[in-house]
C-alpha cells in the first residue's frame, strides 16, 4: 500500500500534539499538586511550624529587648527548656501550641500573634505613672477587667490577678505584659476560677502575651485514648464517670459562681479529660457570665435567628425588635444535645453490647437536648447514671 507523504505527516504532527498535550497536563497536574501540598495549610486554614515559630521568635526578640516578661520568659527564650512542638490553631483563631517543659507537655495560648496587638496601658506613657497609688493602680486593673469580662470584681478577687511585685524595677514591663493577658477573656476566666473549680485549666506560667496552660486529653482524641480499654465494662465505666463530670461542671456554672457561667461554643473539642476523668473546659472564648451574655444577647432583631448566638440564644420581642437579654436555652440542654446524644444511642461509640439502663438514659438525653424545663431534667440525668453506674458495679451485665 503507498503511503502519501501529506497523510503520513499529518499522523505524525497528529500523534506528536498528543503528546505533548499529555506532557503538558501531566506537568501542569505534578505542578498543581506539589503547589497545593506545599501550601495546603493556606487551603485548610491550619497552621504551620514556620509561622508558629517566627511569632515565638518574635516574643523572644520582645523579651531580649525587654518590652515584655513573664515568669516562663527565660526557660522558653534562653535556657530552651520550654520547647515549641507544634502548632494547633486554625490561622484566623487564637494561637495555639503545643511545647515541651522539662519533659512535661504544655499548651501555649494567645489570642494575637504579636504582642503588638494588644492596647498598651494608656496610663504609663505618662510622666508620673511611678507615682501612681496601689488603689489607683488596681482601680485601673478592675476596669480593663470590667471591659474584658463585664465583670465588678472586688479587690480582693483583684488581689490574685496583681502579683506583689509592682513596685520592682522592671513594674512597667511587667504591667504591660500583663495588660495584653487581661484583655484575652479566657487568661482571666482561668485566672480567676482558678482556685474555685477542677473544670478549668491550670495556668502554669506566662511569657509577654502568652499563657502556657496543662496539656491534657481533648474531646476529639478521647475514643482513641480512653475507649481503647479491651473490656466493655470498663469503657462503659469511663463514659458514665465523664458524663456525670460534665454534670457537676454543668452544676457549678450554674449555681457555684457570684453570675452563671453560660458556655456558648459546646463541642467535644473544647473539653479535655484528667486522668481521674474530670471534665475540663479547655476553650472558654466563648463563655460569658451573665451580666456580659445579657449585654450581647440584646440586640436589635426582625426575627428569633438574629437572637442566635452560636449555642446561646433568647427570642425576638417583635413589639420592640429587640432581642431579649434572658439567655433561653442552658449549658445542660446544649451538652445534652451536642455531646451525650451522640453517646446514649442505641449503639453507643460503637460498642457492642448496650450497657445498664441505656434505653431510659437514651429516652431522657433526648428530652434533656429538646426541653428547657431544665430542673428535673438535671436531676433525672444524674440519677439514672449514678443508677447505670450502680448496675454495672453490681455486675449487671
Ligand atoms: N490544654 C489543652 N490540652 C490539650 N489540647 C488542647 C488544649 N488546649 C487546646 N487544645 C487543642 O487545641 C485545639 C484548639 O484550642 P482551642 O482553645 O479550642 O482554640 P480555638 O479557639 O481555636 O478553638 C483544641 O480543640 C484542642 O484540640
Ligand atoms: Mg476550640
């Protein structure tokens, strides 16, 4: 068969274009790849080692210049005994790390990157701020507390929040390094609850704008660490003692503090677990006492979705388009809802068997995540786990 010249060429250039038409998208897909896998925390929004450890260099570089202080200063800055491990936060949040201390890990906090961005105590550029009182000092202190927390708060209660060293060289430093902790509403809500309740974090130390808090096993991680127990009995143990933890946390805020503590980001991340199983609340950007809920929950509103403040929220007054201040649903209804529905089903966290009253736990969760008649609810609750967990020590099962 002959061959014309003009048709053998056209194959050619046919098959040649194909060839490179492959090549090319074949270099553009290898391209787009190592781009995306090399920018992915841009794409998800996480963070990275590179810019975590630039904002610790930058409160280094504070410290060496003496613009700020703080008692974890020296072990993270000079001596390296507080060690940056790796990053936690999504960009736009708050800073989160995770460090090692001397061999015990440690969560780092800030809500900005740069200590910059906090407001400088106006009162210190001024020529006699040394002869500024102690009374005038802690005045000043109560109302950068009351703008963080919406909180009045005795001197006494002050007192903790204003170490004695305030008359030492170094006092402006260290006022300001802690004036950019008193503007992060959580370094004051642990500060403060501190002493008056096992739900919160300890703090351990600070450094500039940085808080260093206990590290411990967070919500999201708890299947893997805590449920890995081989027999039933014991995680079904396990759920029941931190269910009835989240209770006694959910009793304290309620009922233990001078104004309710309403939680208003409820996930199972943002709880942490002891290793005696104590609840902990180990994101509190999102709790308010009562007098600050109320202020936020007051707006100008068309319909009930603008009362709607994450998992708090009250109804719209459609006679004066306001919302009301009253805070309508509680911290019991959304844990009941966002955590222990997920728990007391049917096949709960997957286990085989049910365990020891599971059906009326289940039954009364539901109403729990559903009602607001939250008084016999809480109680029922409570009965019924310490009844579950009563059966199961007896050997129910
Ligand atoms: N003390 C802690 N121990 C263990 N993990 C923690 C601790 N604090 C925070 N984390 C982890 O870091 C994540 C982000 O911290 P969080 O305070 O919730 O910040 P954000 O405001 O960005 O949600 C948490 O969901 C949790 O996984
Ligand atoms: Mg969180």
């Amino acid at each position: 068969m002959r061959i014309f010249p003009g048709k053998w060429l056209r194959i050619k250039i046919c098959k040649k274009n194909t060839f490179l038409l492959l090549l090319f998208w074949a270099s553009c897909w290898i391209l787009g790849s190592t781009f995306l896998f090399l920018h992915r925390s841009l794409f998800s929004g996480r963070c990275t080692d590179e810019e975590s450890k630039k904002i610790l260099a930058g409160l280094c570089y504070d410290y060496n210049n003496r613009a700020v202080t703080g008692d974890l200063c020296e072990d993270l800055c000079v001596t390296e005994k507080l060690m940056y491990k790796h990053c936690l936060y999504y960009q736009r949040g708050k800073k989160v790390l995770q460090a090692d201390w001397q061999g015990t890990p440690v969560i780092l906090k800030s809500k900005n990157d740069a200590f910059s961005k906090f407001q400088a105590p106006l009162f210190l550029d001024e020529s006699d701020a040394q002869s500024l009182t102690d009374t005038e000092l802690l005045l000043m202190v109560a109302v950068e507390i009351k703008n963080t927390l919406g909180l009045d708060l005795p001197n006494s209660t002050l007192l903790p929040l204003w170490p004695e060293r305030k008359h030492s060289q170094n006092w402006k430093v260290e006022l300001a390094s802690m004036w950019s902790l008193y503007q992060q509403e959580e370094y004051l809500l642990f500060n403060l609850l501190q002493d008056f309740s096992r739900h919160v974090l300890h703090i351990v130390g600070t450094c500039g704008h940085f808080y260093a808090v206990e590290f411990l096993s967070a919500g999201h991680s708890w299947k893997q660490n805590l449920f890995s127990l081989e027999e039933v009995v014991g995680q079904c143990k396990t759920v029941l003692d931190i269910a009835i933890s989240f209770l006694d946390m959910v009793h304290q805020f309620d009922n233990e503090f001078s104004h309710r503590l309403h939680l208003c980001d409820v996930k199972p991340e943002n709880f942490a677990i002891r290793s005696d199983l104590t609840v902990v609340a180990i994101d509190m950007d999102m709790a308010f006492f009562e007098p600050k809920m109320r202020t936020i929950l007051e707006q100008k509103c068309t319909s009930d979705k603008d009362c709607n403040f994450f998992d708090c929220f009250s109804t719209c007054d459609l006679k004066t388009f306001m919302c009301g201040a009253q805070r309508e649903n509680s911290n019991l209804q959304v844990i009941c809802d966002k955590i222990f529905r997920h728990w007391f089903t049917q096949t709960m966290m997957g286990f085989i068997r049910p365990f020891p009253l599971q059906a009326e736990l289940h039954k009364t969760v539901q109403k729990c995540a559903e009602s607001t008649n939250m008084e016999s609810l809480f109680s029922d609750l409570y009965s019924l786990l310490q009844e579950s967990q009563k059966q199961l020590h007896r050997g129910y099962m």
